[in-house]
C-alpha cells in the first residue's frame, strides 16, 4: 500500500508539474508535414494552390508514453474572380502536388481541434483567411494575406490530481487544490498576417522534366496576444507566433525525378524550431496541358529532421486531383528512453482543382 500511495504522489505531482509548464508557456500545435498545412504557414498561402482545394490532417503522438495527443485540422479555399486567375494561369505546372497562383483573390476557412492528455485539455480554433496574389512578371508572384478568428481552450480538471492532495496516506480528491483552475473553458479573438512569393519557370517543352519552382515566405500569428489562462490571469497572453519557409521544386532534366526541398522556422515566445529536408519526386504519368483529359500521378520519398527533436520520414502520393501523406517521427529528443524513439504518425488528405487546359474540351454524353 505504501508503495502504491508513493505512486500516486508522483503521478499527482507530475501532473501538477506538467499542467503548471503548459499553462506557463502554452504553444501552438504543429504538423510534421508543415508543406501540406499551408494555412497554419502562412495567410498569404490561401488559395494558392489551385481554383478550389479541401484538406484534412490528422496527428497522433506520445501513445506509447501516456495518454495521446491527437490533432485534427480541416480546410477549405476557393479563388475569387475567375476571368482574372484564367488570364494568367494557363501555363501552371504542378508544385508539390499544386499549380502556382495566378492573380486575384481568394478566400480560406480553416478548422482545427487539439487534444492533449489525460485532462482533455483542447484547443479549437476556427479562421477566416483572405489573401491577394499579384503578378509582378509573368514568372514571378506576389502574395499578401490576413488571417481573423477565434480560439476556445477548455481543460477537465476533474481528471488532474494535485500534489496538494496528497493526504499523508494517499491522493484524496476531496482536498480542494491548492491552486485550483478557476475557468475551464474560455473563448479569444485571433488576428494574423503574411507574405509570399512564387517563381515559376516551366519546362521548355513538354517531357522536358526542367522546370525550376520556388515559394517564401514569412507570417505573423497572434498579433493581438489573446489572453490564454485557465486563472484568468491578464497577464498570461499567447505569444506571438513568426514563421519563415521556403519550398522548391527542380526537376531533373530529361528524366521522370525532381527534387523537393523544404524548410521552416517557427519563433513562439521562448520556444524555436526548425524543419529541414526534402523528398525525390517520381512522375508516373505526365499530365495532358492541352485538353485535360490524360491526368497525372507522382509519388515521393524522403524525410525531415526536426531540430534536436525528431526524424520525419514521409511519403506522397498524388493521382490527379487528390493526394495524401503519411509520415513518422521518430523521436530523437531526452524522452526517447521512455518513448523508445516512437513519436507521432501523421495523415494528410487533399483535394485540389487545378484544372484550366489550353484547348477546354466539352464532357462526352
């Protein structure tokens, strides 16, 4: 019994312990496959991969250290004005899995869901994105982008147990906390801003396989610093978020290969990371630029290195319209002795409609 009261008053002051960092220096979430979630990149990034795109993402990690945290996001854009995207996108070829912008506006909503440990602590936020795209020569584009919303972050406290509780013998939910949470759920607005730019230089001739596409950028979340405290502290504020990425694609002359590096930079308060690496694109089927009706398929490999935290081992598959993503992190970080390497998969499915041919052909009856 001695040993299992013990127990419990680790448990409870690690909880304790945990719960009070979390509070303290509360962050975003964050997806391994950050180039397939442009809309927690980057506002700028809406609508920037085709006239319509839907995604989905989920993330599952630290199952095999205690409850997991899983995350779910889901998002939808759409460009505005069509004749003005029409005008100048007529030349596109697929980046990442995408078509670079023309010019115009366009508009994103996006949903996301997180749910960490045993308290359920979740954070929800929905956002409004609007972004305009510019074409400054006709190989190069200019994107600004604003981003508005609101956060909710709930917490059961009913599940957390305290070192305060701790009775002498064993934890007695019946003691009152010595600091108990004073608001369990509670509701913020959200304000954010950036900036992007494309370059795209297509293949000379069809085959040709030497295109050369580059995209940066960088972002600012959580201008305002809403307030994020389970006391209702005025002082405990989300801090600002800055992201810096940059992403390519260059193909290898005259053969089926490109390469696809990546990289991103997030500063939030005390908390930095950085994402490193790329993957080698294969295209299986080369799409038709004229009538639309020979769609194209592709599949990559590689991975990511997280600094001081994780290795991301990914894979992609696109068939026409549609792609999804799987990866793996393997954790390399101090909790690997207990997680023993394993971290967090990750689902990625999207839906983008990229399709404005040369030569528009009329659907057979």
């Amino acid at each position: 019994m001695k040993t299992y009261n013990n127990y419990l008053l680790t448990a409870g002051i690690t909880v304790n312990f945990l719960a009070a960092g979390l509070f303290a220096f509360a962050q975003d979430l964050h997806f391994s496959q950050y180039y397939f979630t442009p809309h927690l990149l980057n506002p700028a990034m809406t609508g920037a991969n085709g006239y319509m795109e839907a995604q989905l993402n989920y993330k599952e990690q630290w199952r095999s250290v205690a409850v997991p945290y899983k995350t779910f996001s889901v998002s939808y854009c759409m460009r505005m004005n069509k004749k003005k995207w029409d005008d100048v996108d007529k030349k596109r070829t697929p980046f990442f899995f995408k078509k670079a912008p023309g010019q115009g506006l366009a508009w994103g909503v996006t949903l996301y869901n997180d749910n960490a440990g045993d308290a359920s602590m979740h954070a929800l936020q929905a956002n409004l994105s609007l972004a305009y795209h510019v074409m400054i020569t006709k190989e190069m584009i200019f994107a600004a982008g604003l981003l508005g919303g609101v956060l909710n972050r709930s917490i059961d406290a009913s599940k957390l147990q305290w070192g305060s509780q701790y009775d002498g013998k064993q934890w007695n939910p019946a003691i009152t906390p010595a600091s108990p949470i004073q608001n369990e759920s509670f509701t913020q607005p959200d304000v954010g801003a950036g900036l992007d730019w494309y370059l795209d230089k297509d293949e000379k001739s069809i085959n040709a396989n030497d295109h050369l596409q580059l995209s940066a950028g960088v972002a600012m979340f959580h201008v305002n610093q809403p307030n994020y405290s389970f006391y209702n502290n005025p002082d405990e504020k989300l801090f600002r978020k800055f992201t810096a990425h940059a992403t390519g694609n260059i193909g290898i002359k005259n053969t089926p290969l490109s390469i696809l590096p990546s990289l991103a930079w997030f500063q939030q308060g005390p908390a930095t990371e950085m994402l490193t690496g790329g993957l080698i694109r294969y295209r299986l089927k080369e799409e038709s630029k004229y009538t639309g009706r020979l769609k194209g398929a592709s599949i990559a490999f590689g991975g990511h290195y997280r600094n001081k935290d994780a290795v991301i081992l990914s894979t992609h598959l696109q068939l026409a319209y549609y792609s999804i993503g799987v990866s793996y992190d393997i954790n390399i970080s101090d909790l690997r002795s207990a997680s023993s390497g394993r971290g967090s998969y990750e689902i990625s499915l999207r839906f983008v409609d990229t399709v404005r041919y040369l030569y528009q052909t009329k659907p057979q009856i």
